[in-house]
C-alpha cells in the first residue's frame, strides 16, 4: 500500500513567519504519527500569479503542480494568519480556485494564528465554513496560537502543543492504526 500523504498549507504571504512555523511542526507530529510523507506549502511559493490568476488554468505549471499536491494529499493541515477576525484575501482566493469537489471527505486539521486571544474565534467562524462548503471533514479540535505561544518563532506553550498534539490524534478517526502500520511495512 502506497503511503500517506499529508500536506501542510500555510496561509501566510509574508516571510519569516509564525504560522508557516506551526504549520511546519504540526506537518512534522503528524507525518510522526501516521507514518506519512509530509510537506509543506505556502501562499507565497505561487508567487506573483495566485493574485492574477482567474482559475486554475491561469496557473503555471509550477502552480498547478502545487495545487494538485494539495488536493491530492490524504490529509490536510490547514493554517492561516488572522488579520482583523479573518484571513488573507490571497489565502481566500487560492482556496477559491480549488474545484468544489475536490476535497471531499478529505480530513482538515484548521489552524490559525493571530496576534492575541480576540481572533481565536475566527477558525470556527471563518475556516470551518469554508471547508465545510467542501465538504471535508474537519478535524472536531481546532487549534488557535497566539504570539505568546511562541519563542523566537518556535512554538513552545505547552498548552498549545498539547492542543495541538490533541488534534494531531483525531487524524486517527479517518487513518485507523491498522492501516497506518499495513502503509508503513509496505
């Protein structure tokens, strides 16, 4: 049996960044976990077309090599920045491009990161709809990080990490134990 594939997509346009960072450690506890291949892709490895393109046909071929990466991942990591109780306009629109049926039934851990606690109801109120229009199962722990959460961009709270490895865990609804050691002795 193939391996898992799990991609992590971070929302972020700006570099260095904290929610590339989680996404990165969440990406490297679940590949752990469900003895999968993992990577991370970020809003900026589009470059400068994601803002241009119309659809995905307006991509280039790095761009749609991208896109099917993440729709044909087996689990999602999904973070985004909060900029005033939402995400990105870039992060939206690279979402918006996704066919609508191209993640259904796919497991989304949701994510976010922002300044401070008043944006931590923005991963219910924004990424859960959002996937939700997709019809993909979104993991039932959402995980929101706050700047505090971090030391020198490594996130080190431990009840962030705790949170977040709770999550993490509920990947074992859609991949049951069985199954992820049957791919890994293949």
């Amino acid at each position: 049996m193939p391996t898992l594939k799990l991609v992590g997509l971070s929302g972020n346009i700006t570099a260095p960044s904290k929610t590339r960072a989680f996404v990165a450690s969440a990406a490297v506890l679940a590949a752990e976990r469900l003895h999968a291949e993992a990577e991370v892709i970020e809003v900026n490895d589009f470059g400068d077309q994601l803002g241009r393109a119309r659809s995905l046909a307006d991509l280039d071929a790095a761009g749609q090599a991208l896109i099917a990466r993440i729709v044909g991942a087996d689990a999602l990591i999904v973070a985004t920045p909060i900029y005033k109780a939402s995400y990105p306009g870039l992060f939206k629109h690279l979402i918006d491009l996704l066919d609508p049926l191209s993640l259904i039934g796919k497991p989304v851990l949701i994510a976010a990161v922002g300044g401070g606690e008043r944006h931590a109801l923005a991963v219910e109120h924004q990424l859960r709809p959002l996937f939700g229009f997709f019809e993909a199962h979104t993991l039932p722990t959402a995980v929101h990080i706050s700047d505090k959460d971090f030391s020198d961009g490594v996130l080190t709270a431990p009840a962030a990490i705790a949170r977040l490895a709770r999550a993490v865990a509920q990947f074992d609804l859609h991949f049951p134990l069985s199954l992820r050691s049957a791919e890994a002795a293949a």
